[in-house]
C-alpha cells in the first residue's frame, strides 16, 4: 500500500487538468481523479479523462453525476452555437458564451466532499489565469476565495482540524509553458481532448476557443499537437 | 407577472426550510424552492418539499440529481443506523454520524447557478446555530465565507455587478422560536417532515436526533406537532 498523501485531482480530460494530474503525482501525491457527467454536449472528455487517470497513474477515478443542463444558459451544455474563429481580443474581452453557471464552484464542492471522505487534504485543479478565456470562477480571488471557505465547511477541517489546501499549479503559466511541463512530466497530449465541438467521432474542430489556444500553445512551444483534428 | 425580485430558497421539506420559504415570501421576494435527489434513505422529504412548495406560494421548484452516495460515510445516505434518544447533551457534543460531506457546500452552490440563471441576488438557507445538532457548514462563519467566495464565482457578481446575498433568517432563533414564526406566516407543519429514520408508510420516528429537537421545539412553544408519527 502506498504511504503517499492523497489528493484530489478535478480531471476533464483535456490539456490542462491532464498537467495538473502529472504534476500532483510528481509533487509525491497519490492522485484521485474526479470527473462529472454534467450534461455537456459530448462525452469524449469523459472517455479522455479515464485514459489519462489510468495512464497517469492516479489511484482512484471518481465520476460523478450532476445535471448542470437543468440551469441552461451555456453553449457547453444547452443547444447554442459555440464561438468559432474568433480573434483573441474579441476571446479575451467578458465573459463568453460557453460560460457554465458556478460550474467551478460545484466541481471544486463535490472535490472537497471526495476529499474529506478519503482524508486527502489537498485539491488540484487546472485553472489559468493567463489565458483562462474569460472565466471569473478561474481567478486566484475566487480560488483563495473557496479554500477559505471549504476551510470552515467539513468536519475534516473543523472537528479534526485536517486544512484543505487548493493547488492551482498552472495559474501563472502560458499554454507553452504548461504544454512543455507536462512533457517533461510524461503527459500524452494525444490522448487529451479540449475541444468545445467535436466532430462525432472525437475529432477536434480546431476553430473554437480552446481549440485556437491550445494550437497557439503547440506553436509558441514549438511543437506540433498530436491530438486529432478534423 | 410578478414583479418581485427572485430569491432561491432551499428546501428540504423540514420544518426549517418551510419556515425559511415562509420568510422569504413575507419579505417580498418570489421564492424559487429548490431541493435535492441526493442519495437519501428515503424520498418522504422530496414529497414533502413537493407540497410545501405549491402550498407557500413558490414560483418554481427544481429538483436536482446529485448522488451524494458515492462518497459514502454518512448515516442519512449508507447504510449505517441512525443514532436514537441521545440526551441533548450527547447530541451537541462533536460532529455527528448523521453529516454528510460538504453537503451545504454543494446544495448552495447549485442555489447559486440557480440564482445566477434566474438573476436571483438572493439565496435563502434555512440553517440554525442554536440547536444546529453539530454540523459545521450551518455555522455563521461558514455562511459569511460562501457568501464571500460565491461574489468572486459568477458572471452575475463579477460580469454584471450583481451582487449576492446568503440570508439565514433562522441562525439565532430556537426550534420554538422557528415554529412560533412558521405559524404566524401560514406554515402548515403537519406538512413537513423533519425524521432521518421514518417508517416506509413516512411516518416520523420520534427518537432520532432531528425528531427530538423538533418534538422539544413544539412542547417550548406550547403546543402539539401536528406531524405523524410512529
């Protein structure tokens, strides 16, 4: 049996959670991957998210399942176009479409109850604020945000004072520079998926928003994605 | 159509949910009930938030499916037996087997996507920190840091400047109290059901710890709960 400290991973399947995973393993953690069926458009994520939590090496993969459609209102989740071609100004400026209300907020919940229940006192989770496309529930305010209050929330944290700590190693990097960690890391980038509108069969559009960032990663990194593309 | 501004109010189907739904209308808000298929013993509460919420006037009462089982470790979910006439002294001792991780955490952040697609600023909880049976996340400290961090989580509060509020109207009231005010505002309490361990018929035991509080409750105020029980 491995003596490693547990921590939760929030696992989508795509680039930057799959980062974060290898980097909580080699930070001598004993990864436990949480993915959510919440109604997206597509289940390649879900598909994605399990290779990479067996080839990664975590010791638990947790799906869990939550109706984020009931809310409405995303093109993640609800029959509205997603964005495609746009230019990065027009990404960076509000808060897009493809926005899920308090997606972050529950995940990062539910992370905290599998947390408590496996005495893991760490949560890792993927969030960027460099190019994080606009999303205020990626932000380090609404991060330490959360911590505080997760502090104050679990028997864990007030009867058996075991603190949470929320990890948000890629906060700070650029997509080359969390492409190029994960390599170091052993991360397949062939077998993630960050696609907002995939084809049937799982092959990238490459013209969303996650699909034109993550190719400006590959590039500025130097390197070719090896996921497929439509 | 109403005019009111939409507050989300969450609904067991217990006594302090009813009376917090109550508030929420006499306060002049539109109330939109939510409750949750969670993983619990048994679905009595579900039909009673039901009927509460068409009897005290809510626009609109979502159900949401989360499977709160999967993490295990609570008597109100596994299969583990609810504790029975404990003396007040043993139940406000700890944090009982009856909590359910990060249970509050989760409910008030579907409320909050709730309230973020409904533009709800509000959201009502109808936690006590009197005879609060030991749970963390009914804390007021608790409260004032969801509150803090769900400010920082939404395009609503972030985007669009529309600012949150957590009420709890119950915090310093005691079950009598709690029931004294139901009454003055139309509660039906014999339409509430408050038992973790009911008979399959939903008839209240009478003898766990939710039971007690609620029968002390009503012999303070002087009267009979018209519930039913075993």
């Amino acid at each position: 049996m491995s003596q490693k400290p547990k921590a939760v991973v929030l696992l989508s399947g795509g680039l930057d959670s799959a980062t974060c995973l290898a980097i909580a393993r080699d930070r001598g953690f004993a990864p436990l991957a949480i993915s959510f069926r919440y109604g997206q458009r597509h289940l390649h994520e879900l598909a994605a998210a399990a290779r990479l939590a067996k080839a990664l090496g975590a010791q638990r993969h947790m799906v869990a399942d939550i109706d984020l459609r009931a809310f409405g209102g995303s093109a993640l989740t609800a029959d509205i176009a997603v964005p495609k071609d746009r230019a990065e100004g027009e990404m960076s400026s509000g808060i897009p479409i493809t926005y899920v209300p308090a997606r972050n907020t529950i995940f990062l919940s539910f992370a905290l109850a599998l947390a408590e229940v496996e005495q893991a006192q760490d949560i890792y989770i993927g969030v960027n604020a460099v190019d994080y496309s606009g999303y205020p529930d990626c932000r380090p305010d609404f991060i330490a945000a959360f911590e505080k209050m997760a502090n104050l929330a679990t028997k864990a944290a007030v009867g058996d004072g075991r603190r949470l700590t929320v990890h948000t190693p890629l906060i700070t990097l650029s997509k080359a520079e969390i492409i190029k960690t994960g390599l170091k890391l052993g991360v397949d980038y062939g077998m993630t998926t960050s696609c907002y509108d995939p084809t049937p069969e799982g092959l990238a559009c490459g013209h969303c928003d996650a699909c034109k960032l993550r190719l400006k990663g590959f590039a500025e990194a130097g390197l070719t994605d090896p996921a497929p593309y439509a």
